[in-house]
C-alpha cells in the first residue's frame, strides 16, 4: 500500500516539533518538548534511533514523507548496540556479495552526511587489515567477491605482512587482505550527526517509550509509556535489542542479545606504531579478536567478535569481567607483543542483537498490514545504516516502476529461526 501524504489536522500542530532534546544537542529557539503535546499524527513513526533507525528516518524523510521518530534513552546511549566510540566498516564479507555491495554504497554516504554535518572527521581512514590463514575458505571468498565487484583490496603475503607490521606477531601460514579506503566509524557521534540531520530535513524527534501495540490488521496509533497518542499511516520499529523485548512472543527466540565486552589499552609513551597510519584496523579471522588502532588518543581497541552469554540491554551490568579481560591479555601478549603489559584505560559493555542466520530482519510484522520490523545487526550492522535505510524506505513506499527494488528473501522474517551462540556473521 502506498503512503498517501496525510495533512496534519490534530489540534496539537506535532509536525512542527522538532526535538533535539536528547544530552549534547541544544534544544534550538522555538522548539516544543514532547510533554506539550498529547498526540502526533505523522506518515511513518520510526521508534528507535540507533543506526538502523536514524537512517530509516533520514531516508523516508527525503523520499517526501512526513516521520517521526521516537526514542526511549535517545540517539546513540549508552545502552544501544549503536553506542560507543567506534565501529568497523569493511567490504569483506565472503562470499555475501549483497553486504559488500551495501558497504561499498553506505561508505560515501557515511562521509557525504558528515561533511553536511560539519563532522568529516567521523570517518577515519585508517584501512582495514583482514589476518587469515592457510586456506581459509571465508577469507578466499572474501578475496573473489571483492574482486568481482571492484572493491579495492590487496592480498598479501606472509613476508609482506611482516615487512609493512612488524608490530604485529604473524605466524607461519598467516597472509593477509589488505583494505585500503576501509576505516572505522565514530559510532556515537556518527548515529548523533544523522539524526541530527534528519530533523534539519523536518524528522520529528520526541524521546519516549513506546509500548507493544495490540491487535490485528492496520495499525492506527501506538501509545507510550506516558499515555501520549503517535498516530501514522506506517510504523517502523527498528528497536536494535529491544525488538524482543517490544515482541517477546514473535521475536523472543529469534532474536538474540548478547553481551560483547571491549577493553581499550593504553599505549606505551612516545610509541607510534600502533596509532594511525602505522596501524591499521585489524581482524583476526582464526581467533574471532578485533580491534583498531589508538584513535583520538582514547587507547588500542580490542574486543572478542565471539558471541557472549544472553543479556538485556536494559538491566545488564555493564562492568567487564576478570575472565574476558584474561583472554584478551593472553591474546594480546601473543599478537602484539609491545603491548602485553599495557594498562587498561577503558572498557566497555554493549550487546549485539543476533538472528539465528546472521543475516538482518527486515520484514513486515504478520499480525499487522502496516507495521515493519527492522533489526538483528549481529554484530556487523553499523556499517550498513546508510543503505539499509534508503532499502527500508523504497520497501516501505513500495515505489513502482522500473527502479523498484525488490525484497531480499534473506531479510525475511521466515528465515530467523531460534537463536543459539554462534560466531558473528
């Protein structure tokens, strides 16, 4: 069904609002806060701001749509999958042609909103190094993908390795693919910017929870926690972790929230190899360890990509522990040996949000004609905001013709099955 551009006949004028009331960004001259207004009336509620959100919202909103998008803790806290300092972005993807096609897409996208957003800096191009073995057959098809679509990359050799990072310990067997234009997203930040972005484009924000909606067929309105009314023609819950908690009985074992600790180690005085450009972002592809370089001078990230135990974002400690701290200092005595004894400066708890195939969730609800779920990042979501939000917004408005683009079957709810603890996708 079509969206049909709705006039804004409430009494309470909603679509005036703009709400940058969450803490960093200035409530602006003029604008209203949510508590003086009892309903809105829009063309698509968006509820959750993270990544996934923020960029659906940006989308519909430039494809001509009227949006509100709504969140409980705001862009980018500090309990989100799309919270803290950094994220990966990186065209490897094996042989998953469509995710590197999306990463390819989403990087200049990433990089347009930020010099809009006076923020270029939230791109950092520090590379991304990929430490594969023998003849690992992901790394392989990572390698034949990217050269099918054109990503820029280089294979190397073991002895070339040890030549360009001799910081790095590299076994005999290892080799390496290099991605040169590859870097790291200021996660935090970079989800603020869009959302930001989008209320200048005249996205209404309003921060606030949204309770389950009940019932069947077209949904009309979903009320939050307060008792205030959001009315709209089509609603998008891109609720990252929360999405089983908002659907616990379609998605509660479908999807997966899993504790994911990350430690941030100072680096020794006056040393420059492991900063950029001399370091670059790296994946250990045997071990399952990530990490980045010493960005903003805020300490070596490393972080295990393994999944953790069953967590809830809202209630989960989120104080690291003495066991993962102990495998990532084991790890990081054997990989980068200048740095075994360095200090913890930061750490860090979030959650990935896993579907039982890796793959995202994008499909409508089926006890509702108007109602879309949008999540299970797994762990390598961020990168992909940009383009899963302008695919979002085309399945939304279901626009014709030639340009339209079709749903992709591995999005589809059918596909998500129980999850169990697996490797990240």
């Amino acid at each position: 069904m079509k969206i049909e551009r709705r006039q804004f006949l409430k009494t309470l004028g909603a679509a005036t609002v703009v709400g940058n009331n969450w803490e960093g960004l200035p409530k602006k001259s003029g604008e209203k806060r949510m508590s003086e207004f009892r309903s809105y009336s829009v063309d698509v509620a968006v509820i959750g701001a993270g990544v996934f959100g923020s960029w659906t919202a940006y989308s519909l909103q430039k494809s001509g749509v009227k949006v509100l998008l709504l969140d409980e803790y705001g862009p980018a806290n500090a309990r989100a999958s799309s919270g803290g300092e950094s994220r990966i972005i990186r065209m490897g993807y094996g042989a998953d042609e469509i995710y590197t096609r999306w990463s390819m897409h989403a990087l200049p996208l990433w990089q347009k909103l930020f010099v809009e957003a006076g923020q270029p800096g939230l791109f950092q191009p520090t590379g991304v190094l990929w430490i594969a073995r023998d003849q690992d057959p992901y790394s392989l098809a990572s390698v034949a993908t990217m050269q099918q679509v054109g990503a820029k990359f280089e294979k190397l050799a073991l002895d070339d390795l040890r030549r360009r990072f001799p910081q790095v310990f590299f076994e005999d067997g290892a080799w390496g693919i290099f991605e040169p234009n590859s870097g790291v997203l200021m996660a935090r930040r970079a989800v603020q910017a869009v959302a930001e972005q989008a209320q200048k484009l005249g996205v209404t924000y309003v921060r606030e929870a949204a309770l389950t909606p009940t019932g069947r067929g077209n949904l009309s309105a979903i009320k939050t926690a307060s008792g205030k009314t959001i009315s709209a023609d089509t609603f998008v819950f891109a609720c990252g972790p929360w999405l089983p908690k908002v659907f616990p009985d379609l998605l509660g074992s479908r999807i997966f929230p899993s504790r994911q600790e990350v430690f941030f180690l100072g680096i020794p005085p006056g040393n420059s190899q492991f900063s950029p450009p001399a370091m670059p972002t790296w994946i250990d592809m045997k071990d399952g360890f990530y990490g980045m370089p010493d960005l903003e001078s805020r300490g070596f990230k490393i972080a295990d990509d393994n999944h953790g135990e069953k967590a809830d974002p809202d209630t989960q400690s989120r104080i690291a522990t003495g066991e993962s701290l102990e495998a990532v200092k084991n790890y990081i005595a054997r990989r980068f040996p200048a740095l075994k004894d360095a200090p913890v400066v930061e750490s860090r708890v979030c959650q990935y949000e896993n579907t039982s195939n890796g793959d995202f969730l994008i499909d409508r609800h089926p006890d509702f004609d108007n109602v879309w779920l949008v999540g299970g990042g797994s762990g390598h979501g961020f990168k992909h905001g940009p383009s899963l939000g302008e695919y979002v917004a085309a399945q939304v408005l279901q626009k014709g013709g030639s340009g339209a683009v079709k749903p992709e079957p591995r999005f589809s709810l059918a596909t998500k099955q129980s999850t169990q603890n697996r490797s990240v996708h």
